[in-house]
C-alpha cells in the first residue's frame, strides 16, 4: 500500500538465486535463495545499484513484504525517486539469513561465503539482469548487523564497492557484546551450559523469551567471529561458561572483526569510496553511538572524509533514517 498522493510506482521482482558459494555451507543452510529487486519507473539503463542489508533477525525480503505501519522499503523509494529527492536506483535486497538467525555478512569458516556470494554471485546476476551497476556505481546500505556489514565490505572491497552507509551499525566490541555475552551465559545455565541443548529448545520452542532471543544471536556471532569447528554447530563463546571468564586468544579474535579497531590499511580503503555514510541515535540501547564516535574520531584523525551524523533516537524503529542516506548514497552515484 503506497501512501496517498505517491503515484509513482516501481517493479519488485522476485529471484530465486541456487548459490554455488552457499552450497555445502557449515550450517547446512538452504543455497537457493530469494532474490528481490527493485526497479524504478521508466529505469534508463546504468543506473547505480544498491543492495540493502537487514540488520540481526531478519533478511532482504523481508523489506519488501507489506507493512501494517509505515512504508515497506520499495515503497520509501516510489516516493523518494518520485518526488525528485533522489536520483532513480535498482536496490536488490538479498536474503542472506542464517539458521542462526542472522547474518554479519562477512565469510566466515563457520556460517559460510556471504560475503563472497554478494559480491560474486549476487551483484553479477543483478547486473547483468537489469543493465545496471558496474565500477564506480554500486552501493551497500545496512543497519545493526548490516551496518557492520556494509562497513566491513567497503573496508575489504573498495574495488566493488563505491559508496557505503551504516546505520547503527556493530563496533567498538567491548561495549556493545561483553554484557550482552555475560548474559548469554546465564541463559546457558538453564540448560546445563550446553549450547546442543539450549537450541533443542530454542527451536521447538511455542516462544522464545528476549533473553534467549539475545542468547542465541550472541551465540550466532561466535560461530561467525571465531568458530570452533568441533563444537556444535561451530559455537564456542569466548568466555568461561560458568565464570564469565574471557578467554584473551578468543576474545582477540573477535575484536579482530571491530571497525573500530580495523588496521590503518583497511581503513584507507574507505579514502576510495565516493561517500561513507555513519549515523547512529543517542539513545542506542547498546551505545553504538560512542562506537561510531570513536570509528569517527579515527577516520577524521587519517583524513579519510566521511558523513557522521547522530539523532535524538534509539536502536530499533528508525527507518526514516532512509529519506536521509538513500539520497546521499544515490547522489554520489550518480555523478
């Protein structure tokens, strides 16, 4: 449903993409995934390409199904493009979930090739479909997780990638997960600290309760971050499960993974992008915010030029944010 008066319309166009890269993954998760793709009205041929990446608990598609409240991703664009606010785009909105329930968007030994299959599988398929993208006008934009994501690709991908937003994005690991793992594990306690038992519950569960639902994406980052290939399903906290302990080997391999903590080498690839977009509200329950001050800070102290803005507002609910980076990223595309 489109708001009143917004008579500009779109294409959504639904993919199914079977993934040589996802295929035989360490999960053993799904390699034929759904593919949505937006396209604007009387779309001219090159136009840049966006890609959306969803934040923890969700997927691309998940952005395009109908919303009771608000405008659902495509339908943001109907009015931005329509309204002359931005330039027209193709957004593909990829669906990258995990049985772990998310996904950060960076190859890992124990989750799989994400962010091979975006770049190699994804953008190609998309490109070639649709007649747009291609050096110099490819954009990726997430939030949560996928800010993280986006970030990470732009850090490691300049080649690809040419404009990056992140919007509430992971970092500044000490705190935004140690709490959050500290609680893991007195969740793991109900479940005599075993990680097998915890999802033979979790998963035939009639509800899950928000600890557990924090439990088990805390559960998902270390099988992303650091996996233990003998342990179930590749999980293995970085922490003591009784004492809260942190294990310093495998904490520093988590922290391998911060922004805010990349190497100065990976941070001058982000000099190549046309636009790096930071935002973050105030209020963010996890206090991204001081970590994007601090990914900030460095950035500013390398000269590396960049867009960091904050807003009175928390975590969750902030998709207006869109009306102000999806612009900016279309823009610099376009130039």
């Amino acid at each position: 449903m489109h708001r009143p008066g917004v008579t500009y319309r779109g294409t959504s166009h639904r993919f199914v993409l079977d993934s040589e890269l996802l295929r035989n993954n360490p999960l053993g998760d799904p390699a034929a995934r759904e593919l949505f793709v937006y396209t604007p009205a009387h779309a001219p041929e090159r136009l840049p390409l966006l890609v959306d990446l969803p934040g923890f608990n969700s997927a691309g598609p998940d952005h395009v199904v109908r919303r009771n409240i608000g405008e659902n991703v495509p339908e943001r664009l109907d009015r931005l493009i329509g309204s002359g606010a931005m330039p027209p785009v193709v957004v593909a909105f990829p669906d990258c979930m995990t049985s772990l329930g998310g996904n950060q968007y960076i190859n890992s030994a124990g989750t799989g090739r994400y962010m091979d299959y975006l770049v190699d599988e994804v953008l190609p398929f998309v490109e070639s479909r649709f007649g747009c993208g291609g050096p110099g006008r490819r954009g990726v934009f997430g939030k949560s997780s996928g800010g993280f994501g986006a970030l990470r690709h732009g850090m490691a991908r300049p080649d690809v990638w040419s404009a990056v937003s992140c919007n509430s994005g992971d970092m500044d690991f000490e705190s935004v997960y140690r709490m959050g793992l500290y609680a893991a594990v007195r969740t793991l306690e109900r479940f005599d600290y075993s990680v097998e038992r915890f999802f033979a519950c979790f998963d035939t569960a009639d509800k899950a309760t928000p600890d557990e639902k924090s439990c088990r994406m805390h559960l998902a980052l270390a099988a992303t971050y650091d996996p233990d290939p003998q342990a179930y399903r590749g999980i293995r906290l970085p922490c003591d499960l009784r004492t809260g302990q942190f294990d310093a080997r495998r904490w520093d391999a988590w922290l391998a993974h911060d922004p805010v903590r990349a190497p100065e080498a990976c941070l001058r690839n982000l000099q190549k992008l046309a636009l790096l977009w930071i935002d973050c509200g105030v209020r963010d329950q996890y206090f991204l915010n001081l970590g994007a001050r601090q990914f900030s800070r460095r950035l500013a102290q390398l000269d590396i030029a960049h867009v960091h803005q904050e807003y009175p507002d928390e975590h969750l609910d902030v998709d207006y944010r869109m009306d102000r980076f999806l612009p900016a990223l279309a823009k610099a595309l376009s130039q």
